[in-house]
C-alpha cells in the first residue's frame, strides 16, 4: 500500500488541479507496488494513467474556425499562480490583472477598464509563457495561442489582413490571447523579407491593439527588449520583466517540484549547481532526479543525484 506522505501528495495535488503531479505520484505508488510484488496493481495505475494522458492529449489542442485554421490554438489551461514561483512584485503585479478583471463592472462604472495589454519580457525559461496559461487558468478563461511566426512565414505581404483576422476573432471571443515571442522573426536567422515584413506586422498588431474594445486579456511575451521600438511600450498597459531565479527562490522550486521526494536534501550545499539556471531548467532537473532515484529504488532524492542533474543542465547553456 502506498505510505501516508504519498496519500497526502495524492489528495493535495487533486485538489490543486496539478495534473502533472498527480500523475508522477501515482506512478510512485505503481513503482512501489511492483517492487513488493503486486505487478497487476502496478499494471492497473500504469494503465489509468495512460488511458488518461492520451484522451488530455486530444482534448488539449482544439483548432478554431476555419480561416484562422493553423494560425491560433486554443488550450485550456489549470495553472494556479501559487505554483509560480516568482520575485513578490511580480506577484503582485500579476494579482492585480487577475483582481482588475474579477471585478471589471466595477471600474466600468466609473468610466476605467481592466488592464487587458501586457507585455511580459525576460530570458528564456523564467515563466512567461506559464504567466499567460496562469492568468488564463486562474480566470477561468481559455487561452489562444497566436502563431505570429507563422502568420509571417505563411502570408508574406498580408500580414495586416490576417491579423485583422485575428482580431475579429479576438473581438467576438473572450480569452485571454498569448502573442508568443511575438518579434520571433527580426533575428539574424530571418530573410530579408521577412523581417521587413515582420516590423510591418509589429506596427498592425499594436494599432490593431490600440483600438482594440475587447474584454480579453492579450499577452505578448519576448525574449529580446532591444528588438522593440520605445513608441511600442506606450500602447502596453504594464510591462512585467522576468529574471532567472535568486538562489532562494531556485530552492524553493527545487522544493516544490520534488514534494516527498525532497525531504533530505540540504540547499545549502546548492548554491554553486542552481546560479545562472532557468525557472525551467531547474524544473527540468527536479524531474530527471525524481526519475533517477525512482529508478535506482530510491525513496527520495539525494544531494549528488540532485547535483548531477543541475550540473548536466547547466552543460547545455
Ligand atoms: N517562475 C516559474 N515558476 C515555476 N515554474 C516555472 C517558472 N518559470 C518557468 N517554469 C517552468 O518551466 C516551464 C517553461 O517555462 P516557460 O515556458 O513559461 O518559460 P518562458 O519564459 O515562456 O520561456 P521562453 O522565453 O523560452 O518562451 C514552465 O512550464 C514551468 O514548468
Ligand atoms: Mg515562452
């Protein structure tokens, strides 16, 4: 039977909507199982799990109607805010979209409307992207995803009528609209065309954004700030900026994702393996470890196991 501390994890990851989780400590359990003998028990998680992973697969990517076809994927995310794991005032800051929407009729009594134009700025892997499946999730709204790239590559030279598309749709459908890595083409990488065509597209977006009346949120997420032309700024309502983690806030998602399964391990003697990791790369090698050990029979992860995955990370920078 499963012990006490894996039912706990069971029943709180359930309630806090972390599908991840819950399936990772179901398979414990299953690999506990199997290791006192009880194969068809094991056989019998393993296969609900699965059963249920790939009905999820299907559901998750719905495409929209036909003439926007590729160029927007709608999800419907449960990300929760307390699994973020962010500086307090970005926090905050996040709050306060999520707080502005909630009571939106209130502030369009006197004449104001929620913050509905962000632009989300950091480097790689620092939670951008899980900021804008978070505001959906915590609003309850679903997320379209806007494949500006593609809208680019695709439609060379009618960009501006495709994104007036986009728009449409964004008008007639509430969500919230994630323009990812929306300067994606600009990079040295890119055609000629392209990027001319790209800063084409950047100057339709914001004018599109700016008469924009919708009560969607839209998000767009970028990695490169100096891309981006000062006069852009003004047409976003709040600009949050992301940065890789302090050493504590590292620990503390170390903690977070390996649950049970951190219990011995001692932070301290981290500081050296975490500095100048990703939110994402530390997810990441929170997960090869928890593998590691489950697959070494071990109960929890140790320090060195926990090292060599940190440190494998880092060798990919
Ligand atoms: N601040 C964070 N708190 C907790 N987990 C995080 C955070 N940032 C990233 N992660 C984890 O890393 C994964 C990848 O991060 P995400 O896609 O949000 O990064 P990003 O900033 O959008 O990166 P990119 O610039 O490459 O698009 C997330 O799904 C999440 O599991
Ligand atoms: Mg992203």
């Amino acid at each position: 039977m499963a012990n006490a501390s894996q039912i706990v994890s069971l029943i709180h990851s359930h309630f806090s909507s972390e599908d991840e989780r819950f399936s990772t400590l179901a398979l414990q359990i299953a690999a506990h199982e199997a290791k006192l003998g009880h194969t068809a028990t094991a056989q019998q998680i393993r296969e609900i799990i699965d059963k249920q992973k790939s009905n999820k697969a299907k559901l998750r990517i719905i495409k929209i109607h036909s003439d926007l076809g590729d160029l927007i994927y709608e999800t419907t995310p449960k990300n929760r805010l307390n699994q973020l794991v962010l500086p307090e005032e970005l926090k905050l800051r996040i709050e306060r979209i999520l707080n502005e929407y909630r009571q939106r009729s209130k502030l369009q009594k006197h004449g104001h409307s929620h913050r509905k134009k962000i632009l989300l700025v950091g480097p790689p892997g620092t939670g951008k992207t899980a900021t804008a499946a978070t505001i959906a999730g915590e609003l309850h709204l679903p997320l379209y995803s806007v494949q500006m790239d593609r809208i680019i590559t695709k439609y060379l030279g009618e960009t501006s009528a495709k994104l007036r598309q986009v728009f449409d749709f964004i008008e007639a459908q509430k969500g919230v609209f994630l323009f990812d890595e929306f300067d994606a083409i600009g990079t040295e990488r890119s055609k000629e065309n392209e990027v001319g065509e790209m800063r084409r597209a950047l100057n339709s977006l914001l004018q599109f954004m700016e008469a924009s009346n919708s009560e969607s949120i839209i998000i767009a997420a970028t990695n490169n700030i100096e891309l981006l032309d000062k006069a852009l700024f003004r047409r976003f309502e709040d600009i949050l900026y992301y940065k890789l983690p302090s050493a504590d806030d590292a620990f503390q998602l170390i903690k977070n994702r390996l649950g049970t399964f951190g219990k011995g391990i001692k932070f301290k003697d981290l500081e050296n393996e975490v500095s100048g990791l990703s939110h994402a790369q530390l997810t990441q090698a929170s997960d090869d470890a928890i593998k590691e050990s489950i697959l070494n029979d071990m109960g929890s992860v140790d320090n060195d196991i926990l090292k060599t995955c940190l440190r494998e990370k880092r060798a990919y920078q």
